[in-house]
C-alpha cells in the first residue's frame, strides 16, 4: 500500500511538473503579445481585438493550467495563521482533512461544471461577440475543467502523502518538499 502511495505521488508530481515548465512558456508568448500590442496601440494608435482576447486568454491558460505545479510546490494561496508552527505530522493532517473535504470535492465540482461550460460552448461553436475576436471559445472554457484535472491529480498525490507522512512511512523534505 505504502509502495502505491509513493509511486502515485511520484507520477502525479511528474506530470504537473512537466506541465508547469510547459505551460511556463506562455509566459513568454505573453509578454511577447502584449509588447506587440503596446507597440501597434502607440504607432498606429490602434488596438485589434484579437490581441486583447488572446492577452486573457494566455494569461487564463497560465494560472489554470499550473494551478497543480503551484501547489505541488506550495505557492499556493494559504491563510497561515498557525499552519507554519505545527509538526510536519500536524500538517499532514491538515493537509489530509483539508484536501478531502474541500480540495478534492472543490475540483470534482469544477471539472464537472467546467466541461459542460466548455461543451455548451462548442456545441453553439462560441466566438468571440466582437468583431475581429476569436474564434473557437470553447477552447478557453474547456480549459477551466483542464486546470480542475491537474489540480485534482495533484490534490491526491496531496492526500496520499499526507497518510505516509502520518503513518510515518515519509519524512517531509522541506516546505517545497514531498515526493519528487
């Protein structure tokens, strides 16, 4: 049992990894797009619409889609009033409780609501209702339900430390720590 839970922590904390240092790149294609929309608004005194939808858009895909890599590294919003006193085995069972009666039923909740938000909205193949928007909204919808998904995965992996850390089968690394 001990060797299914670390292996999960293990893939799970593999894969948001991956998709952290992936999506980290937007990023990049963000500040790139909005340079490009600063230069084209002061010489042609102008904007175009596609830019400023795509400006949100990529911005949206960076904080859902590393939503996981965020808290697998703890970087998450806490409210930490007495979190950062406790014993790394008091801290796993806030970790535990916390990430099966909110965590977990959270993103179920948004995975379900996010995929009917995406499907409704390429069932009607939603664009954008400005002119010179995007097209293929759903893309951006189906999204919400994707960076439900990973930080869902990362919620177990979450979870499944939290019992090796409480039956005393993993010993905390630091406060990025847990299973690599």
């Amino acid at each position: 049992m001990d060797k299914l839970l670390q292996q999960t922590c293990i893939v799970i904390g593999r894969i948001n990894e991956a998709l952290g240092s992936g999506v980290s790149w937007l990023t990049t294609a963000l500040v790139l797009l909005v340079g490009l929309d600063v230069i084209y608004r002061r010489l042609l005194d102008d904007t175009q619409t596609w830019i400023m939808e795509m400006e949100w858009h990529l911005f949206a895909l960076l904080f859902l889609l590393a939503a996981g890599y965020a808290f697998k590294h703890d970087r998450h919003v806490r409210v930490d009033l007495f979190y950062s006193k406790f014993s790394p085995r008091d801290k796993a069972w806030v970790n535990l409780i916390g990430g099966l009666l909110f965590l977990l039923p959270w993103c179920m909740a948004l995975m379900v609501y996010g995929f009917r938000f995406g499907l409704d909205a390429f069932v009607i193949r939603e664009t954008s209702p400005d002119p010179g928007g995007l097209p293929a909204r759903y893309i951006i919808k189906f999204s919400i339900a994707a960076g439900a998904f990973f930080l869902f995965l990362q919620g177990v992996a979450s979870v499944a430390e939290s019992v090796l850390v409480i039956r005393g089968k993993l010993i905390p690394r630091d406060a990025e720590g847990g299973i690599s």
